[in-house]
C-alpha cells in the first residue's frame, strides 16, 4: 500500500522543529500536491530565508513553484500550508525528473518555530489534500497514484532548546547529554537539538553554537 505520512519528531519552548514528509510508493511520482496542517497558536512557519520549506533528500529534482512569503504569512495565520512539487519543464527533450518508486523516501521539510509560551505536551502535523501524479512514458499521460496519508506529533518540551541535561540551562553538560544520547543513554531534555527529527553530531554542534552566543 501507498503511504505518506510525517515522522513524529520534538523541540523545546522557543525552538526549531523540523517536519519531514515521507512517502512509500510502488510506482513514481512525478508531482505532490498536499496540505500541510498545524497550530498556528503553537508553530510558525519559520522564513523562507532561512531554507524553511525545501524539498526531501528523494525528491531533489522537483520544485516548489508556488512557494514565497506571502504564502507563509497566510499558512501562520491559517495554520494551512499548501505545497505544490513538480519539475519545472517544458522542453519536450528534457526527462521530466521525479521521485523514484521506493520506501521511506524523503519528500519535503518545513521548519517550525515553537512559540516560546507553549504549553509542553503533543501537537499534530497533520496531512490533507494529498495528489500524487504519475505521468506516464508518452510524457502526456497523467495517473492518479492512490495513497494513504498519516498525521505526526510534535512534543513540545519543558525546556529550552539546546538544554538536553534537562538542568535548566544550556553548557557544557548539555553538549554531555547528547553525546550520551547518540550512545543510547536518554536524556532528559529533547536531545535533537536543531529540530530535524534525529540525533546526531550536528546537535552537538548546535549545542556547541548556542554557547558562543
């Protein structure tokens, strides 16, 4: 069966979090239309000049056409953010690029904000309106790929972002706790530091950023 879905993912009051969208397909896809769905209460699109929406890792060869900051400023007062993923091309010579059948492909990323007075507990990301085209070898005929679509969680925290010791500040300790993490050891504070829904050396690094700051 087809699926997409976003990831459960966590992020500290004040911080970033990264919503990823994944997809399982058994044929490929050549453009994705979607709602992305938040609270806007809670999470704010974070600006496009900071790289905020961008397509996956799998589907590199696609834009996102419609994408400015007049949108993102309609998605933070709705809590709607509508994307649209296609190769921009209309040279008949040219290969329409696309995302190739597989599993656990990486399709799209937006970043969030959490507000800095957010209650900690759980926050749906949530998926609607979800099209996925193929087009077939003549490049005219397009099929609808069927597709089941999942909604994620956001856990908000208690603490600050970059403070994985849970110790109420961010030092070197912090920096400790998401190595520990990286080992297997849980830490008390979210350990994903940048908010891109792992654990690994760059949140040390963000770590490492926050305390030159």
């Amino acid at each position: 069966e087809n699926s997409i879905w976003v990831p459960d993912i966590s992020a500290g009051v004040g911080g970033t979090a990264t919503a990823t969208v994944k997809l399982t397909s058994d044929t490929d896809v050549h453009a994705v239309g979607l709602d992305l769905l938040f609270d806007q209460t809670l999470l704010q699109v974070k600006p496009l000049s900071g790289n905020s929406v961008t397509v996956g890792s799998d589907a590199s060869g696609l834009d996102i056409p419609a994408m400015d900051d007049d949108l993102i400023t309609m998605a933070n007062s709705s809590g709607r953010l509508p994307i649209y993923m296609l190769h921009l091309n209309i040279d008949p010579e040219v290969t329409l690029n696309k995302i190739d059948a597989g599993a656990d492909l990486e399709v799209l990323q937006v970043k969030f904000e959490v507000n800095a007075e957010a209650a900690p507990g759980e926050v749906t990301i949530g998926l609607t309106n979800v099209d996925l085209v193929n087009i077939a070898d003549d490049d005219t005929t397009t099929v609808a790929v069927a597709v089941t679509s999942t909604d994620g969680t956001l856990t908000i925290s208690e603490f600050a972002t970059g403070d994985a010791s849970g110790d109420g500040k961010v030092d070197i300790f912090d920096v400790l706790a998401v190595l520990k993490a990286l080992s297997g050891t849980a830490s008390v504070g979210p350990s994903d530091v940048n908010g891109d829904g792992k654990t690994n050396i760059f949140d040390v690094l963000a770590v490492l950023g926050l305390l030159k700051n």
